[in-house]
C-alpha cells in the first residue's frame, strides 16, 4: 500500500464523521432573538469597552451603546494608553450624551507588570462597574438597540451564569471573507461551538471578546481578569475558565444584533494575528509541528490528490465534498454571505498555514508579542499562561 492510499484512509476517516459530527452539533448553537417589548426584570448591567488606538471606531461602538432599548445600563469606557484620540473620543461622546445611563470614561496611563494591557483595561473597568451582571466587548462592535436587552432574555429564561455571542463579521473583499471564514471555520472544526452548551461536560468552554456577558458572581468565582492576566486570548480563556467551574454557559449566534469589521484586509488580518496565533497552542513547537502537519494532510492535501487514478483519489474526493459541505454549513449558519468564497478554500488553507507560520517565527524572533505598541516577553507569557 502507498503513502497516498494510507493518507487517503486516514483523511477520509477523518471527514466523513466529522460531517455528521457537525450535522448533528451545529443545530444546537442557537441564534438569539431579537426581543422588542420590555422585560419584567432588568437588572443592572455594566457594559465594560476597552480601547487603544481605536479612534476611527469607538465613538460608533458607544453611540450603539447608549442607543440600547434597554432601561438599565452603566457604560465604563477604558482609555488605555493611547496615544491617538481615542480618549477624546471617549470624552466627545460622554459630553454629548444627556441620558440616563450612567456613562464613566476611565483613563490609564501606565501598564503594571504582569498584565497585558487590554486585560488590565477590563479588569479596570470591572472595578468600576456597580452591576451584577457584565458585558465585556471590543472597541469596534456595532450593537443593534435591541441586543442587551435580547441578550438579558435569553440569559435569564436559561438562568445562565455566562454567555458568550458571535457576530456578524463583516468583510467587504472576497479574499478577506474567503479567509474570516476559514479561520472561523477551522477554529470550530478544533472547538466544537456547541460544546459549551452541553451542561454535562465541564471542560470545554468558549468566549468571543465582542460580546462575553456574564454574572459579577461568576467572574469573581474564575478569578476575574487577574486569573488570565498575560493571556492574548483572554476572552477565550475566560469561557473556558467558566466552564472549568462548573457554571452554566452558552455560546450563541447573533448576526442580527451584534456586527463587526473585524479587519480592513487581509494584511491587517495577518499583523493582528501575530500575537495570538502561537499563543493559542500554548507556545508549543510540537504542537505548531502537529498542526502544520494537520493542515496540509488533511485540507490541503485532499484537493490535490482527489485526480490521482484509483480508489484513493475517490477517498480523497470524498474529503473534499465533506470539507465543503461542512463549511458551507458554517457560512449558512453564522453569516449571509452565498458561501461563493468556498472555491477558494484550498489557497486560504495555505494562507492561515502562513499566518500561523509568521506568528510562530517572529514570536520566537522577537522572544515575544508587540500587541497595541506594548511589547510583552515569550518568558513573562509563559510564566504567566
């Protein structure tokens, strides 16, 4: 038996369940709806933004904010360290608003050690915050006026300690749809987005930074942000550490109330990724080793053997259908785009492979992150992971 046909039989095993595997699971991550009509009980909820060199966005994001039908509300806007004007920013937008929501903006100047900035930032804000109930978001998001209280609705009918929702990423070029999608894409086919909903299992969690909406109990139970202080993907690692305790979690989809650019192109997308890629497999070589191999034996791979002669290339074609079909379900599911970006697939898995590539190179080159100006070292982040 050759390479190609022992390939073809572990590739082909590894997609044919992995479609009824998502066939059956993605059904059960729910689109939230949108709620028009007031709730009985509307809690306090602390909406914690923080930001640094977002002046082209986050007056947006807190004018959608303050927008919400929703009739209780604190803002805590966190400036940190910009050195744009961002903070002016924030200010314009807290002169100009006459509400009633309590509206605070919250300066910083300097960044402790052991932190990273946006985490210190967050957990800034949190110290702020008078409610019980939290929403950590980025800087960039555009809220619907119905998603806080719709959000609030569906976290109370499930009486829910945590809950975290994806957006509608939107991308306005085909090259950088082809990629937000694989990326997304491959990140669910590694963390299963239903999982988080299934209340047996308590090790698999989830958390998306433009929307983690939880309990003040349950993040003082997870250690607050202090607990993931140097982590680049803390809103990650948040949703995994409320898993972790044991609390009730759900992951959700809400293209409708929350939307978000996530990058301007595809070389944004690289030089953003930089911090997090490498991040996101612990530091580990062995581990960039297995997933290097991962991508290029299992979706690469594929689209070329498919035309070999034999009953291998109809293996490999098999994989190919599978790996469409279950990416098509994810662009059905998650956005409105035609899922036309799929005919790209093969050249955006090389595209990811490279990004992650880059990030483990100039990770390892710089011996650390620069995230936001602010340079954090490899050893401080392993220490602290």
């Amino acid at each position: 038996m050759t390479v190609y046909q022992i390939l073809a039989i572990l590739v082909v095993f590894y997609w044919v369940p992995m479609l009824f595997i998502h066939l059956v699971g993605l059904p059960k991550v729910p689109r939230l709806k949108k709620v028009l009509d007031p709730l009985a009980d509307e809690p306090l909820v602390s909406i914690i933004v923080a930001g640094k060199e977002e002046e082209a966005s986050i007056g947006a994001t807190l004018q959608s904010l303050l927008a919400q039908e929703y009739r209780r509300i604190e803002i805590i806007a966190v400036n940190d360290r910009s050195k744009d004007r961002t903070g002016e920013e924030m200010e314009e937008v807290k002169r100009s608003w006459e509400g009633e929501a309590r509206f605070e903006v919250l300066h910083i100047e300097s960044l402790p050690s052991g932190w990273l900035g946006k985490n210190h930032a967050l957990y800034q804000g949190y110290l702020r915050a008078q409610g019980d109930y939290i929403l950590f978001t980025d800087a960039d998001i555009h809220f619907t006026p119905y998603a806080v209280r719709s959000a609030m609705a569906f976290f109370q009918e499930l009486k829910l300690d945590h809950l975290t929702v994806s957006p509608f990423l939107v991308a306005k070029t085909f090259w950088l749809r082809a990629f937000v999608q694989f990326f997304l894409y491959s990140l669910c086919l590694l963390k299963w987005p239903w999982k988080p909903n299934d209340d047996s299992q308590h090790k698999e969690g989830f958390g998306i930074g433009a929307f983690n909406f939880l309990t003040r109990e349950a993040y003082e139970k997870v250690g607050t942000h202090r607990a993931i202080a140097m982590r680049p993907d803390d809103d990650l690692m948040l949703g995994m550490k409320v898993k972790q305790a044991h609390l009730k979690q759900r992951m959700g989809i809400s293209p409708e109330l929350l939307q978000v650019e996530w990058y301007p192109s595809v070389g944004d997308a690289m030089r953003g990724l930089e911090k997090n890629m490498f991040a996101g497999l612990n530091y580990s070589l062995w581990m960039v080793l297995i997933a290097t191999l991962g991508q290029l034996v299992f979706f690469f791979l594929p689209f070329l053997a498919m035309f070999l002669p034999g009953w291998e290339g109809w293996l490999y074609l098999t994989a190919v259908l599978c790996n469409i079909a279950i990416y098509l379900l994810y662009t059905r599911k998650m956005t409105s785009y035609s899922g036309l970006e799929v005919v790209a697939l093969p050249l955006t898995v090389l595209l990811f492979l490279f990004i992650f590539l880059r990030s483990t190179y100039l990770t390892l080159k710089r011996g650390g992150i620069y995230w936001r100006g602010t340079f954090y070292s490899l050893d401080d982040l392993k220490l602290r992971k």
